[in-house]
C-alpha cells in the first residue's frame, strides 16, 4: 500500500491493490468482530468498564500520530495536498467525529486513515449498550441493532454514512462468526475426547504407562508452541490493520499520493 501511495499506480500490482485492496478493509471489520465477541464471552466485563478499555485502546495512539502529523505538516504542506486542518476540523478530527477535511477530499479526519476508527468506536458503543440493556442476550441485540441500521436507516439522514453503512453488517458478522465458532470448536473438543478413548493398542488394550508419560512430557512442548503461535498472530494481526487501514470508506475513492502515518 505504501508504495501504492508513493506514486507506482501504473504497474500491475498497484492495478490490482486498487481494485482489491478496499476488501482489505471490510476484512479487518469482520476479525474485529469476531475478536470483540471472543474477548466479551471469554471474559465478561461490565458495560461501562468495557467501554473505558476500547477508549482508551484507540484515543491515546491516535492522538500522538495526529499531532504528529499536524507537526509535519505545519513544517511541509505543500507536500501534503491530500489532506489539511482548521482549529474546528482537528478538534473534530481528535473526537473521531465525521467532519469535511479542510482538503476537500471528504468527510475524512485530519488522519485520513481514522475513519475506520469512526467505525470501531460506533461499534463498541453499539456493542456496550447492548451489554447494558439486553445483558446475556448483548450478541442477539448487537447483531439486530447493526443489522437494522446498515438496512433500514434513512439515505437522506445525518451520519447515513456511517449509520447506514454495510460495513455495519461486517462487524456483525464477525460476531456470529465468534458465535458459532464456539460451537465449532467444542464439537471438536467433544470429538477428540471421543476418539482418544477408542484403545489404539492393536491387541485392543489401553496405552502403557510409558506411553501416557510420553504423552504427558509432550504436553510442555504444545503449551510452548502454542504460546509462540499467539505471539506471532499478534504480531501479524498488527501489521494486517496497518496494511489495510491505508484504504478508503467509498467505493470510487481516490488513493493519496503521498504516504500517510498509520493509526
């Protein structure tokens, strides 16, 4: 994407990441998510401490880049005709709320890329709310309340970008995803209880002592495994939302030519 940005939008890979590159983006929405649910089912927070934890996930960053980026360019705006900023732009920008860029490219923030955090933070409030009112039934709420903005909000209504976005049915999606997901998996779990108490001795006996030692002495070694797979998932769900958050919310949007900060 960064080269993208820098100017090669005439080769075949740039051809390609405009075409395809926004699904990037609907991506990230969906693993969103599913991760919000995981870690809601998982670990069942109160509203409101919920709520305070993705605040504080997503504004401290974003506004140590957007100063950043209003530093540079203060210092350089001729090389930043893609974006610019009033008093009430960037202090709209720093809220995260929907304002048209000074540039005149949009309803963008002074970080282009922060729309999507726009819509993280429409996301988790929907997601809190429903924690609140419908409590163990905050999934069925949450996926009806998306699903009932992004089709039947009014075109011709305040914040129909946003509130009436399919991108809203992404990050549903991602939540009966996690949903059933969870079923999947502990069918699995069920299967391989099953199987494991089928004896696999030839002769029709169970496992020898040695072998269930063996077995025990392996399980140190999966626990390891497992943990450096987390870490480097981590590590690549990281440089996936850099990637992606490159993209643009419109379907007939115009890349910038010069690279932006990641958010």
């Amino acid at each position: 994407m960064q080269l993208v940005n820098n100017g090669l939008a005439t080769t075949q890979v740039a051809s390609w990441a405009f075409r395809y590159g926004p699904f990037g983006v609907n991506l990230f929405f969906v693993i969103s998510g599913f991760i919000i649910s995981r870690t809601i089912t998982s670990n069942p927070t109160p509203p409101l401490i919920f709520a305070a934890r993705r605040v504080v996930r997503i504004y401290p960053a974003y506004w140590v880049f957007t100063l950043a980026l209003a530093m540079i360019v203060s210092w350089f705006p001729a090389s930043f005709s893609f974006t610019a900023f009033s008093a009430k732009s960037l202090v709209l920008s720093f809220l995260l709320i929907p304002n048209h860029n000074p540039s005149g490219i949009g309803l963008y923030p002074f970080l282009t890329v922060g729309w999507t955090l726009t819509f993280e933070l429409f996301f988790y409030g929907v997601v809190s709310g429903c924690l609140y009112v419908a409590k163990t039934r905050w999934i069925q709420a949450s996926v009806l309340s998306l699903a009932g903005l992004a089709f039947f909000y009014p075109v011709h209504f305040y914040g129909n970008h946003i509130l009436g976005s399919y991108h809203l049915l992404e990050f549903a999606g991602g939540i009966l995803l996690a949903k059933y997901y969870g079923k999947i998996g502990r069918c699995k779990s069920l299967s391989v209880n099953c199987s494991s108490s089928i004896p696999l001795s030839p002769f029709g006996g169970r496992r020898s002592d040695g072998e269930r030692s063996e077995s025990s002495a392996a399980e140190p070694r999966r626990g390891k495994a497992a943990s450096r797979g987390k870490n480097w998932s981590r590590a690549g769900h990281a440089g996936f939302a850099a990637g992606v958050s490159q993209t643009h919310p419109t379907p007939n949007h115009t890349w910038p030519t010069t690279p932006i900060l990641i958010s």
